[in-house]
C-alpha cells in the first residue's frame, strides 16, 4: 500500500516506522530479523532500507603499485526489501539514489522493484562517496534527486528511455528528503526549499525530513511549506542519542544543531550509560510534543540498532 493511503487511512493518530541499513557484506539476513523483530510490536506499516553507493579501496600489488578498486560495503537493499514484504507482510520502502546507476540501471531497478511488488520509494541524489569532496555523478546517471524523481515520474506515466510500444505505467508512491536546517550545499534555506517545492510540484508525494532535535526547526519548517502551498505529509525523521561522541559526529555528518539544554544535559552525564538514558529521555519528550503537532509518522532512523528506538516507543505507542 501507498504511505499516502496508509497515513489516510490512520485518520490523524500519528504512525511509527523506522530505516535500516542493509547490513555490511558476510553478514546474514538474521541480522536484518534482529533488528526489526524487537519493533514489529508497533505496527510499522513501512519499513525503509537505505541504499550505499560503492566506496573505493586500494590494494597494493608486490611492485608496490597501488589499485583503485570500486566496492560496495552494504549491497542487497532490494534483496532486504523482498525479504520484509515476505516475512513481517508490512511495506518496505527501497531508498534509491543517483549516484552508482546509470538511467538504464535505474529503469531496470524500477521494474525489478514493480515486479516485487514495491509501492514505495524514496529518491535521492545520495551522499558522496568518501574520498569524493563532493557527489559526481554517475556517467549517463543522475545528478540531482529531481533528475531521478523524473524518471520515477515519467515511468509512472508509462514513459521508458527508449521503447515506449505497450509500456505499462508503474504505480509508485514516491517520497523526497528534506532539511529543516538546510541542506548543507544549499547557498541558503530559500533555495534549497525552491528545489523541494520543484520536486513536489513534479510529482513527489511525500516528504521525510533529515533528523533534527529542535522541534521548532520542524514546526517552522512546515509551515513554510504550507505557506508555500506543499500540502503532502512531511514525516519527521528521529534518531536518539545514543553516545557522548555523538555531539561532535551528529552536527559533522548531519549540518545540525543540538539544543543547548541537551547538550548540556550530556556533558554532565558521568557515564556512557546515563548519556544514552539523556538521549532516549529527549527523544520520548520530543515525540509527544510532535504527535500533539500532528505529525503524521514518527520516523526512526535506527541505523539497525533497535535498542533505543523500542524504548522510546514503549513510552509513546
Ligand atoms: P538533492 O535534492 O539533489 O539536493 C542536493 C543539493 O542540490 C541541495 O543543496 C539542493 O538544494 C540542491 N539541488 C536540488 N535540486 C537541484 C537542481 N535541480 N539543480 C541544482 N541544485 C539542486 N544517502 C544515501 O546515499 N543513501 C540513502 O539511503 C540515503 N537516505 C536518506 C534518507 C533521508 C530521509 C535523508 C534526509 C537523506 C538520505 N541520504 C541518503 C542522504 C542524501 O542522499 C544526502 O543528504 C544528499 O547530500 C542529498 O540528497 P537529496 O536527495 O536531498 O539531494
């Protein structure tokens, strides 16, 4: 089922699902189990799994030559996304990006994803790859999520790149990423949320935001969005802090902002534990007040570590 009608269908209370990460290569699919059974007692209607552009490594040769070669770390979203649909009958949402395919390899995920049964996806340009300074495209791919989304769109209209004679159209529900702090290429918050409005104005139909912990952040940058006539749900994107660390790696990797009060509340902490207690805490704090917003789904980014996502939705769900 679409997200669309699955938030439709809930009548305002607020839903909850979560991400996953395929697991690193020579792990098994009990892996992935692991990580969502503990949560499956809060009803998911969705599930996503995130996608890894390939990474480089070198290997050195005897004569001390040094070999670029391409690998990808976490293969197997699609493989993961067929394994959910099948066992916990709930829908996973493949997250598809730019960087790493071609428009071919693309058209030929998207009907490898139909034929599955995939209502879902979440299009997106993709990070960088690490010893990239910025994101370059894939040749003949995509360079910017709109690119994707209107291939995904055009499909959806039964247009294919090449030969068009009795295409069928696809039928996806198609969700965009958003940054209520800003994307951190963006010159400013005005035009990086001219491009969210171009991607729905193509056709996205809903939203999942990058995680933020100031809910005003997400509440002004809604209502930015409603000003601005953005009328599809725009799923907040969570994740809990879980280590001391995290205040300097969560601001590096994410461009965000850590409320003062709880940065506070963390370097006071006298151990690892009670900083994780002071993140979950926040975290449940948080979530009430966004369900009293009216938020449609209470997104988890759970990096495959169920522990404190299930302990913030016992106390809310
Ligand atoms: P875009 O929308 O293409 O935007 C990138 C930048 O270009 C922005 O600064 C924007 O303002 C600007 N821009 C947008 N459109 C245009 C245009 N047409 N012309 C010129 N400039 C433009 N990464 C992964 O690799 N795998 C994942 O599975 C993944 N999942 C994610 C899930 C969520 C919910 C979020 C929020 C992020 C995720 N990411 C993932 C990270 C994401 O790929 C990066 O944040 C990436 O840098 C931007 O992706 P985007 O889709 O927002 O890009």
């Amino acid at each position: 089922m679409k997200i669309t009608e699955h938030i439709k269908n809930a009548n305002g209370k607020t839903l909850f699902s979560f991400e996953l990460l395929p697991p690193v290569k020579g792990q098994r699919i009990e892996n992935i189990y692991d990580a969502i059974d503990p949560l499956m007692e809060f009803k998911p209607p969705f599930i996503d799994v995130t996608y890894h552009r390939e990474d480089f490594i070198y290997k050195q040769h005897p004569n001390g030559l040094l070999e670029q070669v391409s690998y990808r770390k976490r293969p197997g979203t699609v493989a993961i996304c067929a394994a959910i649909i099948n066992r916990y009958k709930v829908d996973a949402v493949p997250h598809l990006i730019c960087g790493g395919f071609t428009k071919e390899e693309t058209e030929n995920a998207l009907i490898d994803l139909q034929f599955l049964g995939i209502d879902n996806v979440l299009v997106l340009r993709g990070d960088a790859r690490k010893g990239d300074a910025s994101f370059i495209p894939t040749p003949g791919g995509h360079a910017y999520a709109t690119d994707l989304l209107q291939q995904v769109v055009n499909l959806n209209r039964g247009v294919y790149l090449h030969d068009n004679s009795d295409a069928q159209k696809s039928d996806f529900c198609i969700g965009v990423a958003a940054y209520p702090e800003k994307h951190f290429e963006a010159p400013n918050m005005k035009t990086d949320f001219d491009y969210l409005k171009m991607k729905i104005d193509m056709g996205a139909n809903f939203i999942v935001t990058q995680m933020f912990f100031d809910n005003q952040k997400y509440f002004d940058f809604v209502n930015l969005c409603r000003e601005n006539g953005i009328t599809v749900p725009i799923i907040p994107g969570l994740k809990p802090i879980t280590s001391s660390k995290q205040l300097v790696s969560l601001p590096k990797i994410f461009h965000l902002d850590l409320p003062e009060d709880l940065t506070k509340a963390i370097t006071s902490c006298t151990s690892e534990k009670d900083v994780k207690e002071v993140g979950i805490e926040f975290m449940i704090e948080q979530c009430k007040e966004l369900i009293k917003f009216g938020a449609p789904v209470l997104h988890f980014y759970t990096m495959s570590n169920p522990g404190p996502t299930k302990r913030i939705a016992e106390a809310i769900f």
